[in-house]
C-alpha cells in the first residue's frame, strides 16, 4: 500500500525545474551531443568502462521501471568508441571531460558507493533517479565541483545530511519521493552554500523547518508531516520564489513578515495545512505573486484588498476556510486571474455588478460554491465573462527557468476531486450550495465554452432555460435540489459530451427526452421530481403524454435555428403558397359564380318554353 501511495504521489506532483541563474538543464532532459574530433581522456573512459561491467552485474531491480534494462542502455559503451559519444555521458566542448552522467533507471542497490565516479573529477552533473538507492551516498560529500544532483525516486531513509548544506558548488538537489524523515542538525556558524533548488517533496520529514541557506529560490516540502509554525527565518530568504509547502501539518499564523517577499515570490503554497488567524499582508504594487493557494486551512477575516496589487496573480484558491467576507469584486481588475476558488467560507450577500465591462478578463474557473450569497444569479458577470466564451491559448507557467504546475480541488461530475492540474485547462462555473434565487438567465448559454456547470442547492425557479443546449462542450450539469418547473427541453440533447447529468428534487414534468446521451443517464439523475416519467423512471408515460410530447418536440425542431424545418423555411412556403392559394381559390369561386347563373338562366328559358307550348295547345282545342 505504501508503495502504491509513493507511486501517486509522484506522479500527482510534478514541480520540475532547473535552478535559476544557473546555465545547465537537468541531465533528464538532455542527451550527449558529440562533437568532431572529441577524445575523452584514458582514465574517464576506463572509469565508465568499470561502471558499465559493474551494472551489468547487478541483478535488475527497480522500484519505479522507468528504463529499459541496464544493459540495453549502455549498448553505446564500447572500448573502441569515444567516451564522449555515449549514451547518458556529457562531455566538456572544449576540454573533453566528463561534466555529466545520467544512470537513471539503472539498479545501483549496494553498489552506490563502491563505484568510482570519484575517478570522475570533472563530474558536475550526476542523475540517479528511480536506481534502488538506500541511503545518499557518502562520495557526494568528496566530488568537489558537483552542480547538479537528482536521487529522487529512491528508498533512501534517515536525515538529509548537514554536510549537504557545506557543498559549495551545489546549485540543485532533488530527494523527492524518498522516506527521509527529517534534518540533521545544521552547521551552528554561518554557512556558504550556493544551493538555491531544493525539493524534498513526498518524504517522511517530521517536526519544523530548519534554517536554510539564503540563497534558495525553490523550495518544496510538499507532502511531508512537517509541525509547528513557519519559522521567521524563511522570511530572510530574499531570493525566495517558489515556496510550497502543502500537505502537511504546520499550525499556527501564517507570519506577516512573508509580505517582505511579495515582490520575489511568484507561488506561495500553503494549501492543506492547519494555518489559522488573519490575513494581514499588504501587498504593494511591486507584488510578484502569480499562485497564491491556501486551501484548507482555518484561516478567517476578510479576503486582503492589497491583492488587487498583484497584476500578476493566476490563481487564487482561498477555499474551505473560515472568511467572512463578501465577493471581492475589486479582484475584477486583475488582468491575468484565471482561477479564483473560495467555495466553502462565510461569504454572503448578493454578488452585484461588475465595476467595469472588462473585469475578470480571464477567469475559467470561478468556485464560489458552499458559501451565503444571495440575491439573483450575477447576470452581468455572464454577460462580459469572454473568456469562457472564446478559446483562449492555455499555456504552462514559465517562471524564469522554473517549470512549475498548478494543482486545486474541483466538484466535477458528481464528485469532488483533488489534486487537479489547473492548467489543463478547465473551463468550470460552480454557483452551488448557496441562497441564490429567481430564474437562470438565458444569458448563461454564451458562455459556450463551459464544460462544468453547477447551480445545485439553491433557491433557483422557473423552466430550465433552452440557451443551455448551446453549451455543446458541456460535460458535467447540475441544476439538482431547487424549485425548477416545466418540461425538460428536448434541445439538452444536443449536449453530446454530457457525461453527467443531475435534474433531482425540482418540480420538473412530462417525459424525459430520449436519445444521445440522455440514454446513459439513470434514476437519480431525476429522483425527487414527481411529475416527470418515461425511460430511465419506473413511471410510463400515456398515450396523451406521448402525443403531447410528440407536439412539444415538432414544435421544439420547428423552433430550432438548425433545424431544416425551421421557422425560415415555414415563412419561405408560406410566402409561395399564399399567392397561388388565392389565385386558385379566385378562379374556383369565379367558375362557381358563374355556372350557377348557367343554370338559373336555362331553367328559366325552358319554363317559358313550356309555358308557351301549353297556351297553344289551349288555342287549337278552342
């Protein structure tokens, strides 16, 4: 089981990067390049040489198989070739040495420390990602140049050492997803160190954080069982830019002082924590903040307005704490904000009107769910939203040289959900478990590019409106626990990709469209509305039923735009027909007019033609 959970964990937490200010790219990402006529030297060579018949010794084991065999990546290794043009190995342009070696995937249990990379003295980049490692080897302390190092994705156990902290030359280290389970005590005197990435995510680390060199600019003890409060000291990290530090289980005030750091932090993640108190930050115009995620945590207050400074902020997830406060509208003026979360506070009151026809110009997902809002649903939001109107080019964040993803926690389909990669991107509006009442606006079907939209468990009345059918990109619906009355418009069913559809407990009627998707939907889709049946419900419909329905949906194809027998095509026919309708009914009425005066005319003449042979058959007799 806990192999299971360290796997997920890797995999559902991917900050890579490559140390600021610094001029490499993580041996994982690169490849040797070879250059004409480059020689490594004799004793580098046979150092690779003795590594090559040493791995192909060792049984092949791994705890994550992320590469082949050992012996199929080091085909490349032959004595007759240059060193410098092998698989994995990196070589100086000018000089020739070996800078670099990448043995990730390779099992090196037992075998770390006998191997002779110190026989590598212009080694400065060493990966050994996923290689069965048990403990950080004890030459890293000896390889004087050493730059980069990777021993993520191993069963390494015990402390991070003190002596990491005295490397002079070490830039970036990764010991994510281990079972370190804290720090040896760090140097007493003040300490050099050139580190400035350090990632421990998914380790064991208990107790607080230690003093760190100055020079960190990344920093994440993601996913760790850290306690205490954030120390003061971090706050002297002056070149800090990403810190996270989620999943774990520090309390107390999250320090003022981190304010100081607002014009180099660029993420601050503390979500999943036990933070509690004010947010009493004051932002100035300099704010370089893009993430600010502090979800789950007890924080209470007022959402800070000095925010409104950071013009660069992307993401902002305040949900499921203790804010009382109302919607902070003034956010509307951040040019960048895509994602705004505060479901699950004490936000109250109506949501009122945007300041500006362009406020929140960017946003694609808006979670206000689970909170006190009131009043209509905020029709003039949905009206100047472009942004879920129009596809816009989502894109990863690039911070300098850090390559960095955004994680949150959304209700979709059904289900809530963690851990989801923000910048996939998701196009999400979640309105629910609030006292919002009236009508659904039509102006809801504009924001076409809606793929989660959730109205559940308010006061909401009136029909569904039709406009939804126009949200063809539609995945996940919830309209369920309101006072929703009417038929279901036969037009949903032009919503292809709705996976997940919930109508319960309203005061829906009639029958339940059928086709597309509305096949998959089962009972609880509808439970709860009294008036309704046909296919998935227990309930039939009669034959008057059928033939209504049968009307409404005539009547609903005839009121389709798209639809060929569109009210257009009715007026066109109308238009053609009317003439020669009169022109056929003028001349039927004329010929009727006139044979009936035909007639009358003939009978008359053959009376009088009667008349007056009687009266001469009178005069003969006489």
């Amino acid at each position: 089981m806990t192999s299971y959970w360290r796997v997920a964990c890797w995999f559902s937490f991917l900050p890579f990067l490559s140390p600021a200010n610094s001029s490499f790219t993580p041996l994982s990402q690169t490849s040797s390049h070879p250059f004409l006529g480059q020689h490594c030297s004799s004793s580098e060579k046979t150092a690779l040489l003795q590594l090559k018949r040493d791995l192909s010794a060792a049984k092949p084991e791994s705890s994550i198989p992320l590469q082949p065999s050992s012996g199929s990546l080091l085909t490349s290794w032959k004595p007759n070739t240059d060193c410098c043009s092998w698989e994995s190995v990196n070589c100086h342009e000018v000089t020739k040495h070996v800078f670099g070696l990448n043995l990730s995937g390779h099992n090196l249990s037992g075998l770390v420390n006998s191997i002779k990379f110190l026989n590598l003295p212009y080694l400065e980049r060493l990966n050994l990602v996923n290689c069965n490692i048990g403990e950080i080897p004890s030459f890293v302390q000896k390889l004087g140049g050493l730059v980069e190092l990777d021993l993520s994705i191993n069963k390494i156990h015990g402390k991070v050492p003190k002596w990491i902290w005295l490397l002079e030359s070490l830039v970036y280290l990764n010991l994510s997803n281990n079972f370190l389970d804290g720090f040896e005590a760090p140097p007493s005197a003040p300490f050099l160190s050139s580190l400035t990435s350090l990632d421990l995510t998914c380790n064991l680390i208990e107790g607080s954080i230690p003093t760190l060199p100055i020079s960190i600019s990344f920093l994440s003890l993601a996913k760790n069982k850290l306690t205490g409060e954030i120390p003061v000291s971090l706050c002297s990290l002056s070149n800090l830019t990403i810190l996270d530090a989620c999943y774990n289980y520090m309390s107390g005030q999250i320090p003022k002082c981190l304010e100081v750091l607002g014009d180099t932090l660029i993420v601050l993640n503390l979500r999943k924590n036990r933070f509690s108190g004010l947010m009493p930050w004051k932002f100035t115009k300099e704010c370089s903040l893009k993430t600010l995620n502090l979800y789950a945590n007890q924080l209470t207050g007022k959402i800070p307005m000095s925010l409104k400074h950071c013009k660069r902020l992307q993401v902002l997830d305040l949900g499921d704490n203790q804010i009382n406060d109302t919607f902070p509208f003034w956010l509307g003026v951040l040019p960048d904000l895509r994602v705004l979360i505060l479901q699950s506070n004490s936000l109250r009151c109506p949501i009122g009107e945007p300041l500006a026809s362009n406020d929140f110009p960017m946003l694609q997902i808006l979670d206000l769910s689970s909170n006190y809002f009131t009043g209509n649903l905020p029709l003039d939001y949905f009206a100047i939203w472009k942004s879920m109107r129009i596809k816009l080019n989502g894109s990863l964040m690039y911070m300098g040289s850090y390559y960095y993803r955004e994680w949150m926690s959304i209700t979709s389909k059904g289900q809530r959900m963690d851990d989801i990669n923000i910048l996939t991107i998701f196009n999400v509006l979640d309105l629910s478990n609030n006292l919002f009442e009236g009508e659904i606006p039509e102006v809801i079907g504009d924001l076409k590019l809606l793929e989660v939209l959730n109205l559940s468990t308010n006061n909401l009345i009136g029909e569904i409106p039709l406009s939804l059918s126009k949200l063809t990109l539609l995945e996940s619906l919830d309209l369920s626990k309101n006072k929703l009355i009417g038929e279901i418009p036969m037009k949903l069913l032009s919503l292809t990709f709705l996976s997940v559809l919930n109508l319960s407990y309203n005061r829906l009627e009639g029958k339940i469209p059928i086709g597309n998707q509305f096949s998959t939907f089962a009972n609880d889709s509808y439970e709860g509305n009294i008036g309704l049946c046909g296919f998935p419900l227990s309930k039939k419909c009669d034959d008057v039923e059928d033939h209504q329905s049968s009307g409404a949906q005539r009547e609903s194809i005839l009121s389709d735009p798209i639809s060929p027998f569109s009210w257009k095509f009715a007026l066109v026919g109308y238009g053609c027909g009317a003439p020669v309708g009169v022109a056929i009914g003028y001349i039927l009425f004329w010929r009727t007019k006139r044979c009936t005066k035909w007639i009358e005319q003939s009978f008359k003449a053959k009376k009088r033609q009667k008349n007056e042979q009687n009266r001469r058959r009178r005069r003969k007799f006489k």
